[in-house]
C-alpha cells in the first residue's frame, strides 16, 4: 500500500519507479490505467484512457492470432479499418526487426522475438503514455540489451512519456530521465527523486559509461539497501 505518494510524468519524459518488493509499484500503474482505484488521493492524467498502453512483464499476446494480427488488433480496437491495421502492423513488425515472421504464431517466437511483437502492439496504437511493469525482467542479458535498445530510440522519436516499474537499477538509470525511490511496505512511499543527468537521445549501453552513472548508481544502491534492511 502507498502512502503520500506523489510523482509526474511530463511531456515526453522517461520515468522509472525503483523500491524493495511490496511496495506498491505495480499498484501504481495500475491506478494510472484505471485497473485499481485509490484509497485515498487522485490520478490526473493529462492524456485520455485510449491514449495510454501498458506492456506487461508477460506478454498479452493472443496465442491464436498470427503475430501480424496480434499487431493489428489493438490499432481495429481502436478503430482503424483492418486493411489499414495490417499495413500498419507490418510497419512496426519491419522497425522492431521482425521481418518475415508476421504469420507466426506466438508459439512459434523466441521469448525475445514475442516481446517484440508485444511492443510493436503497444506502440503501434501511438500511445501519448505508456505504462511498463517489469516488461524485461524474463529476458536473456544480450536479448535484453537489444530490445531496451529499441525501446530507448523509439520512445525517444515518438515523444511517448514512459512510467517503468522495474527492479533493474542499472536499467532505470539507463533509460530515464527521473527516478522516483520508494520505501519498503506495507505502508510504502516516496523517500527520494532523482534526475539522471545523462543526455538525450539515450543509448543505454553508453549510458553506463558515462562519469554521473555510477555516483548516481552508488546513491540509488544505498537508498534502497536502507530500505531493505529496515525493520517493517
């Protein structure tokens, strides 16, 4: 459960939320979509409920839907004619390196390569907001690498504003603008914020290079042991 907890997501920004487990991050988003209802407190987001996608740590992918039609059905539930969606999916299936496996099934996908699918749907509605719980988490390390890579370049040329959940400090420093720690439950809130002050367009893997990433690493990392270790 969360207490006091109060965060923005601007225009076009990247944000991650960071905390022991149990700490109501995963409640958050759901709040955000409208999926859970506050106790107390509002949400206020300033885009509509139909501009907002979320992508799950396990991919909502229908598994008697080809990966194409997977692609296009969240662009018919939104309207567009399926001629249309088609075209579009096939769009998004070439810019997220998925050329030639439209008609598969997701049976017949890598882990990585369903993800993938998973996020050209999202991203193919053009989300104004878009939600992540964990979406990487059950990925291999290079597999992982590559398509945080993607996401990193196609949030930054779409201006989609970004709220991650994640355990993964590395990777919230990596692809965000601000991070926001919470502390451990069950009455959890925010105990600190930060803003990364590496630069834009982003390439996480560069990103762990530079000189702010490992004091800011250092300071995330203690915050959090704190909480860990602090008795309910």
């Amino acid at each position: 459960m969360l207490e006091g907890a109060s965060l923005a997501v601007e225009d076009g920004q990247f944000v991650s939320l960071v905390g022991p487990s149990g700490s109501g991050k995963s409640s958050l988003l759901r709040a955000v979509i409208g999926l859970q209802r506050p106790l107390e407190g509002t949400v206020e987001p300033e885009v509509a409920p139909r501009d907002v996608a979320i992508l799950f740590q396990d991919d909502a992918l229908l598994p008697w839907k080809t990966a194409r039609d997977n692609v296009a059905l969240g662009l018919a539930l939104k309207g567009v004619r399926r001629d249309d969606a088609l075209a579009q999916a096939d769009l998004w299936l070439e810019r997220l390196d998925l050329v030639g496996l439209g008609h598969r099934f997701p049976r017949h996908l890598s882990g990585g390569q369903r993800k993938r699918v998973a996020l050209a749907q999202v991203l193919a509605r053009a989300p104004k907001l878009l939600l992540m719980d964990e979406p990487f988490a059950s990925l291999d390390a290079i597999v992982r690498a590559r398509i945080i890579q993607d996401v990193a370049s196609l949030v930054d040329g779409e201006r989609i504003s970004v709220l991650l959940v994640t355990h993964d400090l590395e990777e919230a420093i990596s692809l965000s603008d601000h991070i926001y720690v919470l502390s451990r439950g069950p009455r959890a809130r925010v105990t600190r914020d930060y803003e990364t002050a590496l630069s834009r367009p982003r390439d996480p893997v560069r990103a762990r290079m530079d000189s702010a990433f490992a004091p800011l690493y250092e300071k995330i990392w203690n915050d959090l042991s704190r909480e860990i270790d602090r008795r309910p």
